[in-house]
C-alpha cells in the first residue's frame, strides 16, 4: 500500500454536537490538520457525530475497521476525560486487537509542554484488525495539537497494520524512515506546533453536556480478574480461574434478575399458539352455544302443562340438522327430527330421545319417516336441551392472563369456539446455538476424522432439546478460535436471536476465548465463570449490551455452556431453560421436581453437587425409582440415552443407600411398568 492512498475517517462524540452538529468545532479542525500536516498521504472519507454512548461509538467505529475495505485510521474527538458521560476509552478499548502505548505517550508529551492538565486525559490507541485507532481529547485546540504531535508518524504505523512486508519498510534504518517521514531529533514530532492553552480535563467542543442518563457496561467482576487477554499469550494467562466459585442456587438467583422481562405481541389463535402464555384475560365476546342446542338425536317437541300429551303418533313436520339456516316454527300437534348439536326450531320445548320413538309410517317414495310414534309421556319442559350460553355466558372470564395454550388443546379450544382471532401472548425467543472450536467439525461431514478433530454432536443436541422445549431455535454454525472470527460470529447472532447460547471455549486454555470475547470485544458483563456442580463447573452467564429495532439500549443473554456434551446437555436444563421460561412469562420456571426412590446405591462426588443422569420409571406400588445411565464422565454423551432425570446428589463422603429418597429433575417422559 501506498502512504499516498491513506484513508482516515473522523468521529465526533458529543451529546450536544449529536443533536445539533452546527455546535462542532473540532471535525473542521482535524479536517484543516490532515490537509495541512498530512499532506497528499490523508483522504478524510467520512465524518460522524454521535452521542456519549457506548453501543453507538462501538458501532460507528466497526463500521470502518470490520468491512470488506477498512480505513486505515479512525480518530476520535472527545469523551476521554473524567466527566461520568467521557467512555470513550471504555468503548474504545475493548474493540482494540493491539495496543500502540507509544503513540498515548507521544500525544501526553506533546500535551504536558502545554499544561499540566494534560495528565488529566485518557486517551487510548491501537489497531482493531487492520486500522488504527486514535483518541483525541474533545477540546478543538487539544485535539488539534494531539492528532499534530503524531500525524506524521501514522503513514508508518497504518501501511503495517494494513500488512505491508515490515523488512522491507525498514530496510535502511530510523534515519530513512525519519526522514521519510519529515521527522527527526531536531525537530522532534512530539512537540506542537502551536502554543497556547490546551485542556484535556474535559471534552466541550466548546458547548455543554445534556443532563439525561448515560449507561455505560457494568463490569460485575473484579477488574483485576478479568478474563485473559488474548493478545498477551499463554505465559501470562491466568493459571487458576479469576472468576468466584458460586453456588447453584445463587447462580441461578442471578440468571432471574438478569433475565429480560418478557415482551407481548399480538398472535394469531392457530396451533402456533401452543406453548405460549397469555399476557391478558380473555372474556368471551359471545355465548357458547349461540342457541339452544339438542345433545341427542330425536325428535323436537312441545312439552307444556298447557299441551296434550307428548304420548302418541306425531306427524314428523321436517328435519333440523346441525347446520346453519333458517327453522320454521313447530306448531302444536307437530314434531320435527333433529339431530345432535342442532337448534331447536321456535317454539319447541324438549327433544325426545330417538330410543323412546317408533316409526309408524313413511313417505310415499320410502326415503323419509311420515309419522313416527312417541312412546313416553314423561317429557319435561327444557329436557335434554342446551341452553344459550350454559357452557359459556357472554362477558365470562374464559382465560387468565398467565395461562398457558398447552398441546392438550383446552385452551385453544376455549378461544376458538367464542371466536377469538388474535390475543396477546409473551413473545417467546428465538435462540441461537454456536460451537466454538478448531477442532470441531460438522457431524456429518463424510470421512475420517483427522488427529485432533472432534464431531460436533453439542450443537444438533442442544437444538434438538430446545425445539422439543418448544422455542424456535437458529443454527449459527461453528466459530473458529481466532478473536476477531467469534467477535464477528456473536455479533451477526445478536443481531438475529433473543439468547445465544455457545458450548466450548469457557475453560482455562489459551484458546479458550469467549470470555475474553465478550468482555473485551463485546462490552458485556460476565455475571458467572464458574459453578460448584458436577458435571458444568465452566459454565458462563453474561449479558451484552446491545440497540433494539426502537433505538433503546437492552441485554441480550449468552449462556456459554461446557464443551463436554454431557455438561452441556444438563447445564441447558438446569441453567437455560429457567431464564426462557422467565422471558417467555412461563411460571413456574425450569424442569418440574419429583422425589424418587433409588434403585440401587449411588456413590457421591465429595467435593462438588451432582446431576446425575438416570431413568425414572413408575411402578405399580405407585411409587418413581430411578437408576443410573451409567458412567457419569462429563464428556460421556452415552450418559444421556434413555435419561428422563437429573437426580439432585449433594456433596458428600459418603454413598446413597438404595431405597433412600432424592429430588429428581424431570426432564422427558415418565414410563411405567403397567406399559411393558
């Protein structure tokens, strides 16, 4: 690359500039420098202004440095003071690949022989993929003078972060590459070139800032037990996890709070519907039935004090079937056939049962009964009639808001038959699921497996589990362990999906990346890293910060499962699908818990709870017994055939003796020994 064809872009941070860009000074000032200092080297392509907010400077910033052409420099005006909204080093820092220290202390030097408050500002800079990254204070002139003190040092720095051959840019020594540059040690580039006051204590572009709340990424863990950084290698890893041991219990107390509210919209009353809960009552706008209905087959009748009898031949007036249409008036002396669900005809009181009838004669043609005999005079007023609204009156509460539509069919029978068409439900979410991995490879893929290569059976498991738990769910594939790879797959996903859900690449390799992936690059808060459990010690709880389709901040959640199949399958029961209940307004949450008898003796892990996979099965003493699926190991898939629990051991020394009692997670059907 030529250091002629270098191409910059400028991002202004400011509340105020943000909703009125007239209030900028400092973009036509880096403008001026760039055509004055940097000569023919700089193009400026584009200029932004967005407010003090992470999310927006996040992503204005990978708009340049993650496309298929990246600038070669971004600079930043503004936001690196201590005022509570200055987070532009906070939003800055974590899309950083490689920082460049030298390039910090060059801009406070240059600084610091104006004024002592130059000590007072943050900047940061370093190369996200292939272009540099700059901060400049938001002061017009301290910007001016940051960007002067090192502009023509950046040609050299942008063309190697752009991957030029570095042997080749510095054959024939600093003297060349200074002189290239029009610099040297007289005229050294850390000075400026312009006197006067230059302040760094706040960023102001020469207005104020609004007073409205700004929400920056809350870290919940110890800044000095963050997850490892990639870019310092595996010497300076951590050698035991920084992240605090909970419990269960508190571990899930955690995914409760930091689980989003449900969301309501609008759905259509069809079978789609099944596994939703309702975020309404539901009235009945109409009465069920809408008539007065028989419930047998026979004959319809006038049965009164003031009628004759109902005993005796009848001629038969006509037939009322269960279809819709206009009904004449039965006259006394007259009956009319009707059938069962069908209205009576006006006038008519009772229906007399076909059994209690006999045929006396037909139509001349012999298709159609004539007269027909009623043999009982015991037909009462109203008998084997349904009443208009006797199942359900209009206005009637039919449904409560928290109600689930189960597969069983009640409840959408309910809505249905008074006609509703659309209610309003808790949106359930749409998951997504990653494996993380060079060495996994997609399960199907035809032929041998290489040294090293692993199936993936994680991810068409755990999606499999979760359609079966009735969320919809999306493949995202499998992300390579390269920081800028799975930054890049977690962002597309958390553009598709309500929760992502990965397995692998949560424990203490170097390679294992999604937590520093998620603090560093994503901005995210990981709540847990570790949990005192057998099998899922590993398992991640974070949330990242993210804009919906309205512009307003959220949390989407990530749960980072173990890579071990068996951990993965019984931390997304006992783990994921309380928060999906929570977000999907089902009450209450998570598998439903039984007590079991033991079936035979199960030794206990005496450090760490147990989920121990195993059958339960009713038998005819009415009582659940459960065995074991074997070998436990976590990495041990084969645990899981035939499982429907997880059996809840506590730590201990000692083993649980047959026949003892132990709370049971229910994860799939019950059989019983009566269906053998």
């Amino acid at each position: 690359m030529s250091a002629a064809n270098l191409k910059a872009a400028i991002l202004i941070i400011s509340e105020t500039a943000a909703k009125d860009p007239t209030t900028d000074k400092s973009g036509d000032i880096l403008q001026e420098v760039f055509q004055s200092d940097g000569g023919v080297q700089w193009k400026v392509v584009d200029t932004k202004i967005v407010p003090d907010d992470v999310l927006d400077i996040q992503r204005t910033v990978t708009h340049w440095t993650d496309g298929k052409e990246p600038l070669n420099l971004v600079v930043t005006s503004g936001g690196t003071g201590f005022a509570i909204k200055d987070v532009t080093p906070e939003a800055i820092s974590p899309l950083i690949h490689r920082h460049a220290p030298g390039l910090v202390h060059g801009m406070l030097a240059a600084s610091l022989s104006v004024t002592p408050f130059a000590l007072m500002s943050r900047p940061v800079a370093g190369v996200r993929h292939k272009t540099l990254i700059l901060t400049l204070p938001g002061s017009p002139k301290g910007a001016k003078e940051n960007l002067q003190s090192v502009l023509k040092l950046l040609p050299h720095a942008c063309i190697q972060a752009a991957g030029a051959d570095s042997r080749s840019i510095h054959a024939g020594g600093v003297q060349k590459l200074e002189k290239e540059g029009g610099v040297g040690t007289s005229s050294s580039s850390t000075t400026s070139g312009a006197g006067g006051h230059h302040h760094h204590l706040h960023h102001d572009h020469n207005h104020g800032h609004g007073q409205g709340a700004h929400v920056i990424p809350v870290a919940h863990t110890n800044p000095d037990s963050r997850s490892n950084d990639p870019n310092e290698g595996p010497t300076r890893r951590y050698r035991s996890s920084p992240y605090p041991m909970l419990s269960v219990d508190d571990a899930l107390r955690l995914i409760a709070e930091q689980t989003p509210t449900p969301k309501i919209v609008k759905a259509a009353v069809n079978g789609a519907l099944v596994g939703s809960v309702l975020a309404e009552d539901i009235e009945a706008t109409e009465a069920v039935p809408a008539y007065r209905a028989s419930i047998v087959d026979g004959y319809a009748v006038i049965a009164s004090p003031d009628t004759p009898s109902t005993k005796g031949v009848f001629p038969v007036s006509y037939v009322s079937h269960a279809s819709p249409g206009e009904i004449p008036p039965l006259k006394s002396g007259q009956i009319a056939r009707i059938t069962t669900g069908a209205p009576l005809p006006p006038g008519a009181t009772s229906v007399v049962m076909v059994e209690d009838t006999v045929l006396k004669s037909r139509t001349e043609d012999g298709k159609e009964e004539k007269e027909v005999e009623i043999l009982t005079d015991e037909v009462k007023p109203d008998e084997n009639v349904r009443e208009i609204g006797s199942d359900i009156k209009a206005g009637e509460l039919i449904l409560r808001k928290g109600e689930e539509i189960s597969a069983v069919g009640g409840e959408l029978g309910l809505l249905a038959s008074v006609g509703k068409a659309e209610v309003f439900v808790y949106k359930r979410p749409t998951v997504g699921v990653l494996s993380t991995g060079d060495e996994i490879v997609q399960h199907d893929r035809p032929g041998d497996l290489r040294l090293g290569e692993v199936r993936d059976c994680n991810r068409p498991t755990l999606m499999a589990a979760l359609r079966g738990l009735g969320f919809e769910v999306v493949d995202l594939g499998i992300a390579r362990d390269k920081p800028g790879a799975l930054e890049t797959t977690l962002r597309a996903a958390l553009r598709k999906v309500d929760v992502i859900i990965t397995s692998g690449g949560v424990s203490m390799g170097e390679l294992d990346l999604l937590k520093p992936t998620i603090e560093r690059s994503l901005g995210g808060t990981i709540h847990f890293g570790r949990v005192a459990m057998k099998p899922g010690k590993p398992t991640t709880f974070a949330t990242v910060p993210v804009k919906d389709d309205a512009g307003e901040r959220v949390d989407k959640v990530i749960f980072s499962l173990p890579g071990n199949p068996a951990s993965a399958v019984v931390t997304l029961h006992l783990f994921v699908l309380p928060s999906l209940h929570a977000a999907s307004g089902i009450t209450p949450v998570g598998l439903p818990r039984l007590m079991v008898i033991l079936d035979h003796d199960f030794r206990l892990d005496r450090q760490r709870p147990e989920y121990h996979r195993a059958l339960v099965t009713a038998r005819g003493d009415g009582s659940l017994y459960a065995c074991s699926t074997g070998g436990q190991r976590s990495s041990r898939v084969g645990s899981l055939k035939s499982a429907n629990a997880l059996l809840c051991f506590p730590a201990a020394e000692k083993p649980m003796a047959k026949g003892q009692r132990v709370e049971a997670l229910i994860m799939g059907r019950i059989l019983s020994e009566l269906q053998r």
